[in-house]
C-alpha cells in the first residue's frame, strides 16, 4: 500500500492534465485528451504496431547494454588490477565520459548504416563507461584484506580475480548497470527519431509529424513505463543478488 | 616437519615512499626469532610498525631489505602455510559461514566429502555449529571473528598471523575469544604471532612478548612471559600476572609517550 502512495504525485499530474484539457486551459490541438490518450493506445495495442515497434526497440537497447556489460565489466577489472591497461584506458575514459553519445549519431550512421547494428553500437557506446567506471571504483575498493586472505588461503591471481574480486565489486558492478539500462533506453529512442525504419521512436517521430498527438502520446507514455518497469524489475534482481548484504 | 625455525626475521627494514611524497620509515632493522610452535605478541604503539611487520612476514607486502625466512624457506609471497586473521575479519561477505571455511579447502583440492567433513570440525571448534548457512551480515563481530578464525585454520597453517584480532570486539567478548585462542593454540601447537597494543591480552596469550619501539619501528625488548598458567584464565587474578603486566605497561608507555611526543 505504502509503494502506491508513493506514486500519488504522477496521479495528481494526470489530473491536472485531464482538468487543463477539459476545461479549455491548453489547446487540443497541442495537448490531446487524456481519453483521446487512451483510445489510441488502445487501437495501437490491437493493431500490434505497438508491440511490434516497442520489441524492435528492446532488442536494439537490450543487445547495446548486454554488449556493453560483458565489455565493461571486463574492461574495468582489467584496469583495476592492470597498471598500463589503467594508465591507457583511464584518459579514454575521462575525455569521452562527458560527451554526450548523440552527437555520435550521423557518425556511426555512416559507419554502420541504417540497420540495427548502428543503433546497437551508439547503445553499446553510451553503456560501456558507467560500466566501466562502476567496476573500476567497485574493484579498486575491494579491502585488501579480503584480497589477502583469499592469498593465504591459496588462491591464484587468477581465481582473486573472479573469486574476489569480481563479486566483492558486485555492488558497484550493477549500480553501474543500472545507470546503463537509463542510457540505453534514452539512446535507443533518440537514434531511432534519426535513423530508423521502426522503433518506438520512429513511431513517436512519425506520428508526431503527423499530427496524430493523441497516438504520439500514447507512444511516449509506454516508453516511460517500460522503462520505469524495466528500472524496478533491474532493482529487484540486484536485491536479490545482493541478499547476502542484508541483516 | 619438526625445525628449529619459526620465523626468522632478519634486518629487515621498511619504508613507505610516496611517489614524490615524504617517504616514511615504518620498520628499521628488525631482527626477531619466532621459535616453532611458540606464542609470540607484538606490542607497541599505534603507528609503530607492528602491522607492516605482520604484512611483511605474511608475504602481502614484499620485503624491501632483509630477510624473513621460514621452515619452508624465504618468504616470497602468500602462501597457505601463513595463516592471517585481521581485526576487521576479513570474510567474504557474500558467502555463508560454510562456504568461507570451505574456500580454502577447496584450493588445498580436497574431495567433497573431506571438505565438508573438515568444515563441519572447525565450524565445532569455534562453536559455530547451527550458524553454518548464516551471512557474515547477519553475525555479531565475535561470532565473525570466530568465522575467520575458522576459516584459516582449517587449511592448517604452520604459523598464525593475528593482527589485533579481537580489537573491533566488546570486552566480554574479547575475553571469551581469548580464552578460546590460547586453548586452540594448545590443542593445535602452531606458532602465533599476535599483533596487540593491549597489554594484559599480550601477557595473557604469549609466551613471549616483543616491544617495539614508536617509529621507526624497532624491537625495544623481548620479555619472557612466565605464568604458572594451570588455572587457566585464573591466572589474570594472580599477583605475578599483574605485576608482569605493570612492568610491560611501563615499557610500553614509554614508547607511547616518546610516538605522541614525535622524539624517537
């Protein structure tokens, strides 16, 4: 009950929208009736042009992101544990963390096309530094003791590495993933405004050029919720990951 | 496996240098003999050395001059035959009381079976039977401490590396622990280097006690601890055993005096 209540300010939002609407406070014509909202969504949802474009759109973010993990992950222990590894990847890190992966987008559609692989390389491209960064903090911040112990009780470097280390880092590791699955989702609708033949954002681009808001609407309403659910879904199986943390 | 060597500890000093930074000497020129099966504490204000010491003879941090050798040879590097326990326990936090006594078992390539078998008999011997599937988490500090105590003696180790094990612990439960230690070092015979700056609990587990010195950290003393120890935890009652103590406590304050004083 108490998570509902949590939720209460979206509900006052959309009460204030169907009241703005209904009373003639914003033009229709730019803002759509939250009933309009609805029946779009509806039509969308039957027609399966929603389903269709919002899978096309998950498989590109959930490839970039799963490429992005397996690379960082090993990337970020490697640079933990490596000192010329560290020294060379740290100011590739640091120069390009900041820059906003979007203005990659004309670049790697030259490079890779218009197909899937472009936007599953600007994801992968977006995902890989918190992952990186993440695992790195993760791993230089494992206790020397626990490192130690693992030493004395007979333990290659090797086996420190994934035994130790890696889920020492764990923490770290998927608070990073976490960050990542943000980007990706933010990256994939954005590239595919751009370059795309499908894709909840090629849907959420055309309709809007269209006119058609009540539809464009409906679009953007489910790319937040799928998002919001695929961030509480990431919460939940890192708690249970994490277990072991809890008193 | 019976040698006249412990640990040998020779001329072996350390420093600590910041790249670019004030290099500070932590250890200078120690010369320690740790005699086989013997029960030996480090004592010694904070900041002198006592824990590089430690490191430096557990193989975690390598020797820059000097050279500590054991039964087994110089020490290069970890190895199962030096056991360490740290004061802040040091288990894995995501593995259950079982499967971090299990680790190194499993390194030392036992079968299952055996494994299991040897969990069980140190899990007993720390009284830890029932906590088994327990996370460190869910475990007060002295029953993680007992965790770690397990966990390192269950690979058998020829010699003990103890660095201030039961400071992060309540006074009762410190001195259960101690109890326990010193008749596990009874029943086990391993040689013990203790880290502490508690007095009372270096006398009442060691057999013989170095001092050092604040830094840079030497070997001020070495006192021979001589306690009629039969009745048993007893013994801290006894006049001896507080008059030896008041007589190391004096060695040791001067120590502590001259570390705050920055003089040595």
């Amino acid at each position: 009950m108490s998570t509902l209540i949590r939720y209460v300010p979206i509900v006052i939002v959309f009460a204030l929208w169907e009241i703005a609407t209904r009373f003639g406070l914003v033009s229709r014509a730019l803002v759509p009736d939250l009933g309009d909202v609805a029946t779009a969504f509806w039509q969308l949802l039957t027609s399966g042009e929603l389903l269709f474009n919002a899978a096309r759109s998950l498989g590109r973010a959930l490839s970039g992101l799963a490429a992005a993990t397996a690379f960082g992950v090993v990337a970020g222990l490697l640079m933990a544990t490596i000192r010329p590894v560290r020294l060379l990847v740290n100011p590739l890190v640091q120069v390009f963390y900041p820059m906003p992966k979007s203005a990659l987008i004309p670049v790697v559609m030259v490079w890779f096309g218009l197909g899937d692989l472009s936007k599953i390389v600007l994801i992968f491209l977006g995902c890989i530094l918190p992952v990186v960064v993440s695992t790195y903090n993760g791993a230089r911040g494992v206790d020397h003791a626990l490192v130690w112990s693992a030493a004395s009780l007979g333990a290659s470097r090797r086996e420190i590495l994934t035994e130790i280390v890696l889920p020492a880092a764990m923490p770290d590791i998927l608070s990073g993933i976490r960050t990542a699955l943000a980007f990706s989702f933010i990256l994939m609708v954005s590239s595919e405004f751009i370059l795309a033949k499908d894709g909840i954002g090629f849907l959420i681009a055309t309709l809007g050029d269209g006119g058609a808001y009540a539809a464009m609407f409906a679009c953007i309403f489910t790319v937040a919720g799928v998002g919001f659910g695929a961030d509480r879904l990431f919460g939940l199986l890192m708690r249970h990951t994490l277990r072991w943390r809890e008193q | 496996m019976e040698s006249s060597v412990g640990i040998d500890v020779r001329s072996v000093s350390h420093t600590y240098g910041a790249r670019g930074g004030r290099e500070i000497i932590a250890l200078k020129g120690i010369d320690l003999a740790v005699r086989p099966n013997e029960f030996h504490a480090l004592l010694g204000p904070s900041g002198c050395g006592k824990s590089t010491l430690l490191y430096l003879i557990g193989g975690f941090v390598p020797v820059q001059t000097g050279a500590i050798t054991t039964a087994r040879g110089p020490v290069t590097g970890p190895a199962r035959e030096r056991g360490i326990v740290f004061q802040n326990f040091a288990l894995f936090p995501w593995k259950t009381v079982r499967e971090n006594v299990l680790y190194g078992l499993e390194k030392l390539g036992l079968d299952r079976k055996a494994r299991e078998q040897r969990a069980r008999e140190f899990i007993e011997l720390v009284h830890l039977d029932g906590f088994e599937d327990a996370h460190p988490s869910q475990l007060s500090g002295g029953m993680q401490q007992r965790t770690a105590i397990a966990r390192t003696l269950a690979v058998d180790p020829e010699i003990l590396l103890m660095d201030e094990p039961f400071g992060a612990l309540d006074a009762q439960t410190r001195r259960v622990m101690q109890e326990e230690l010193r008749a596990i070092w009874q029943r086990k015979q391993k040689t013990v280097v203790f880290v502490t700056h508690d007095v009372h609990e270096a006398v009442f587990l060691a057999e013989r006690i170095s001092i050092m010195s604040a830094r840079p950290g030497r070997i001020e003393h070495v006192i021979d601890v001589r306690l009629d120890r039969k009745a048993g935890a007893e013994v801290m009652k006894s006049r001896e055993f507080a008059e030896l103590s008041e007589q190391i406590w004096e060695l040791v304050r001067q120590q502590a005096i001259a570390a705050t004083r920055g003089t040595v």
